[in-house]
C-alpha cells in the first residue's frame, strides 16, 4: 500500500545572527544551511495496517506526511503510495486519499468536538448521509465516540 525507500528530504534555510543588527545584516548578505528533514527513512505499510508516525518536533513526520501526500518532493529515494508516485498528483490516488493536519485554527475552542464538525459539514456541505457515515466510522474506528462530546481546548490537538 505504502512503500518509501531511502527517503531523504533537505531543505536549504536561512541562518541569521539574532538581534536588530542580524536581521538588517541578513538583508544584505544570507548566510544558508542545509537542513536534513528525512536522513534515509525505509518503511512499508501494508493495506489494512494502521500506524501512526511518533517524534519530537522537527523529527520530520510532517516532512513525511506531506511527500507522501504529493505536497512536496523529497530530495532523494522513493515514495510508493497505491501504487502511485505521490508528487505526479495523479487524480485517480487523490480521489483515494486524504491528509488531515492538526492547525488549532481550523476548531473552535469552546465548542465540543462534534458541534465543530457539525459546522464545518454546513461549511463544506457535506450530505446528513455522508457525514453521519464518515464520522460514526471514524469515531467507531478510533475509538473516540466519547471525546466529540469534549471541548476542543480540552482535547490533545
């Protein structure tokens, strides 16, 4: 189902000396670093395995969700996803996937779980059919029936 092999992803980035004097130096002369988000990372999931990617920040897991998802290009190896090279943004794998990542702005704080989504299903106008569907799948799946019922601010994001 997925298949990465020697993944690596290095993105170039800009070093400035903190303080004032840093910033305006910077303006006139960049100094650039090469930063290693992904160092070699081999891995396959097989269809109907479930698995959830665990790190510190900057460990690189969004850096893999988003080549796996076709966002971005990795700077060397290989990403399989249904038999599809992500980043060639073939309709036929986008039709049979998603990447949902976690932004606290896209919930309202105050409100539990379920009344966010209710919104966003007005929001996006997402059939009664489809959205009850899709969330007592996945809230069944995940287990999480209980927490919909929990305000997001008290939630792990």
């Amino acid at each position: 189902m997925i298949e990465i092999q020697n993944l690596t992803k290095t993105f170039k980035v800009h070093k400035k000396e903190p303080g004032l004097k840093g910033s305006l130096k910077s303006l006139i002369k960049r100094n650039w670093i090469e930063k290693k988000a992904l160092n070699d990372v081999s891995f396959n999931i097989a269809e109907g395995e479930i698995v959830g990617l665990i790190g510190s920040n900057g460990a690189g897991k969004t850096t893999l969700a988003k080549i796996m998802s076709g966002i971005i290009h990795p700077t060397s190896g290989k990403c399989s996803v249904m038999g599809f090279n992500p980043w060639a943004r073939d309709n036929r794998l986008r039709k049979n996937m998603a990447l949902i990542m976690g932004q606290k702005a896209s919930l309202w704080w105050d409100l539990p779980a379920w009344d966010c989504y209710l919104m966003l299903k007005e929001i996006y106008q997402i059939s009664d059919k489809d959205f009850d569907e899709r969330l007592e799948y996945l809230a069944t799946s995940l287990d999480i029936k209980e927490q919909l019922k929990v305000q997001i601010r008290r939630l792990s994001l």
